[in-house]
C-alpha cells in the first residue's frame, strides 16, 4: 500500500536541512567550481556525460563539492547506488554491499555505484573487501579523501582507479552560491534579504575555499538580522557569524606539512613576512610548538650553516624556551626566531657536505683509516711496508698541527682527493672560504 504522507515527511526533512545540504547542486549545470576537470569538454565531465564513467578517488579540502559530485552522478546514470563511509562502515557491511552488488549484477546486468566518503580510514581489511567488488567489476567506486590518495587508499584501490584532485572553490564562485542562496527556492526563504557586497566579500574570503563553510555563516548571519526593519546582512554581522572560524588543520594530514614546507620555503627565500604567516598559520591551527622548534633548528644548520653560525645558537634557545615557556607566550620566542632565520644570509655548504660524504660512506668504496691517524693504544706502527720498502715518512706517527707553521696539518687525512665543504660567498663563509683556500694552498705545498 502506498504511504501517502511520505511526501510530506520528505518535504519536512528537506526543509529542516542546514543550508549548505539544501543547496546542494541537483546538475552538473548548477555545479560551480572544478572547471580544470568539470568543464566543458573536460575529461570526468564527458565520463559522467557519456555514464562510462569507471572507479574514481576524488581527493580534496572539504566543501569543494566530492559528496555533492557523487550524488550528481548518481542521479544520471543507470546504475544503482549504495553509501559508505570509511570510518563507520565495517567489514560486514561493506561485503554484504559489495555481494547485493554481485547478485544484482548478475540478475539484471545492473552495476552498483558505491561512494565512499572519507576513504582514507579504511582499514586493510575493509580495502580488501572493497577490492573484490572493483576487481569483479559489479562495483563502480567513488572515493572521496581530504588526504593524499597516494599513501592515504592504498596502491592497489589507487592502481584501478583514475584520481582526481578537487581545489579549493575561488572567492568568484564563493560570491556566486552566496548570492544564489538568497533567491533559490531551497535558499533563505527570507523576503527582502540583502547581503552587503563587502558583507559577501568578507565571507567569500573567510571561507577558505569551502562552500559548506560559507554556506553555513550566511545561514547564521541570516537567522541574526533583523526582521522588524529590512532584513540586511551588514559586514558587522559577517564578521561575527565567522568570529569562530577554525583554519584548515588536522596536525597530521597533507596541511600539517604543506604549512611547514611553505614555512621553511619561505624562509630559505629570505621573506619574513610571509614566513611569519605560515608560522601563525601552523600555531593557531594547533600545531606542536616542539615540532616548529624542531624544523627550524634544522633548517639553521641545513640552510644558514656557517654563512651565521648564530642561526643554530638561536634555534636551540627557542627550541629550549618553548619546552620552558610554553604557549601561547612561546610564540613571541618562535617569531624571533623565525624572523632572524629568514634575514640571515643563507648558505647550504656545510649541508651538502654531508650528505654527499654520507652518500660516499654508504654506496663509496670504503677508505681505510691510516695507520698514523688510528687511536694511539690500537696503532701498529711500522717502518717497512709488505714489500719490505721503507714507508712515507709521514705514515710513520701523527704529527700534531700544533707544531706545524700556522697550525695547519700537512699530513693526508683522508687517502683520497676529495672535496666536501665548498663555502659560498655570503655572511660569514666568505672569510671562511678565504681562509679555506689559504688552507688548501698550504697542504698542497707540503712535501
């Protein structure tokens, strides 16, 4: 027997939706965003349009339409679909979808669209169930992912699927579904509602490239303004309708270190001013002051080394005050320590003498340590070599530099001719390099 009051009862779940869920495109028409990939004539745009559309990972920051995608999707193409979500869909559940989509198959030739959302938390086992129902071809999957898919979903989902990356909406677009909200038959639904451009300019920004993000502070402004009068959304009220706004940041995802990338780029670029960002960016988000500590005292030895020995001096004592201070007073000590970092002159030298002499230690051939240069208790000292000719006078004991002219040793400590450090000419490594050059001169000379 047919219900005849589930009309209705849709019609009031739909109603009592947030926004953002209300105003979810039904068409790729009304889609706004993504153009690099939806576009006319793009690649995913002519799959979904032609329904050959094949297992796909939709990776991206949140609102900027992969749920909405899929639901699209799945009101174009023939198949059926079927919902999942990485952090509450069990194994169980997951091979019960995946055997309906094999039975169903089977019986009408139909195949099962299956979005998972959130598909980076699934578990080994639950990918593997997954995997059977791609690989037999009854399940068409559609991932959706805030991380990168390449080590987030697994090399043999991401091995049968097409990956595609979802940007951060545009600020244009932004203004676009603002402004629509407020006419759409599933919008506001306040009479005479105006939004102030520089009101909708403001949320625009603020929202970070996330439509549900915008969505939802006009919402609240909206239930705030005042209706005795013309309802208006001034700046005023934009601004404290996204006074909580959080920055984008879980701590351990693809923004925890694309922050810190841009933090150390920006100081190896000698620009305070945008490193002073990043870093204000990575503490308001939460970040752990030891972790900032800890990259900026490598970067004072990987990125100023010797060119300002006083980079590693300063990195170690904030590194030290945060452990001492704390935040949030901690960040006065990270700031200075930032801001000294990104002026200072900039030398990689000592850096990439290590890592090429490491590289040699490892993969070289290995060089003996000279007899002379051995610990004094283990050295076997001799005074014939195995031919029974007398060996260089140098190898017969080590000779302190001390005794030398200028305290410049003359023996050969390495065996081999080869050079590591290559001072540049910035800060304080160009008197170093003077004096390494003077060094060098003096030891080639030497008998």
């Amino acid at each position: 027997m047919q219900d005849l009051w589930s009309p209705l009862r849709a019609q009031h779940r739909a109603s009592a939706a947030p926004l953002a869920t209300r105003m979810r495109p039904e068409t790729l028409a009304e889609f706004v965003g993504q153009t690099h990939c939806l576009g006319e004539g793009k690649l995913l745009r002519r799959l979904v349009e032609t329904d050959a559309l094949s297992s796909v990972i939709l990776s991206g920051p949140p609102g900027t339409g992969k749920t909405t995608f899929a639901e699209i999707v799945a009101s174009r193409t023939h198949a059926a679909f079927d919902r999942a979500h990485g952090a509450r869909t069990g194994v169980k559940e997951l091979r019960e979808m995946i055997d309906a989509a094999a039975v169903r198959l089977g019986d009408n030739g139909r195949r099962t669209m299956l979005f998972v959302d959130e598909i980076h938390r699934l578990a080994r086992n639950q990918r593997d169930a997954l995997l059977e129902g791609v690989e037999a071809g009854s399940v068409l999957l559609i991932g959706a992912t805030t991380e990168n898919p390449n080590w987030a979903c697994g090399s043999a989902l991401l091995s049968r699927s097409v990956v595609f990356r979802f940007e951060p909406l545009a600020e244009a677009d932004l203004l676009a579904l603002l402004h629509r909200a407020l006419l759409h038959p599933r919008g506001l639904h306040i009479d005479g509602l105006q939004l102030d451009d520089d009101a909708a300019a403001h949320i625009a920004r603020a929202a970070d490239g996330d439509a549900r993000r915008a969505l939802s502070a006009l919402e609240i402004a909206a239930a705030a303004v005042d209706r005795d009068a013309t309802p208006r959304i001034t700046l005023a009220l934009a601004i404290d309708a996204l006074n909580a706004k959080i920055p984008v940041f879980d701590g351990t995802g693809d923004e925890h270190y694309d922050l810190a990338s841009a933090l150390i780029k920006s100081m190896r670029g000698s620009d305070p001013d945008a490193a002073m960002y990043w870093l204000a960016r990575m503490l308001t988000g939460g970040e752990d002051p030891r972790f900032i500590a800890r990259r900026l005292t490598i970067f004072a030895s990987e990125d100023i080394g010797n060119a300002d020995p006083r980079a590693l001096q300063l990195a170690i004592a904030a590194w030290d005050a945060v452990e001492r201070v704390g935040m949030p007073e901690a960040q006065l000590n990270l700031g200075q320590c930032v801001a000294f970092l990104a002026c200072s002159p900039k030398s990689g030298a000592s850096a990439q003498a290590i890592w090429t002499a490491m590289a040699d230690a490892k993969e070289g051939r290995t060089i003996p340590v000279p007899m002379y240069l051995q610990d004094q208790t283990k050295r076997r000292l001799t005074t014939t070599g195995a031919d029974g000719e007398p060996l260089d006078d140098r190898a017969k004991e080590y000779v302190n530099p001390h005794s030398q002219m200028g305290g410049i040793g003359t023996q050969v400590y390495l065996g081999v001719a080869k050079r590591y450090y290559e001072p540049v000419e910035r800060g304080l490594e160009i008197q170093i390099s003077e004096r390494l050059r003077a060094i060098r001169a003096m030891r080639s000379e030497a008998p």
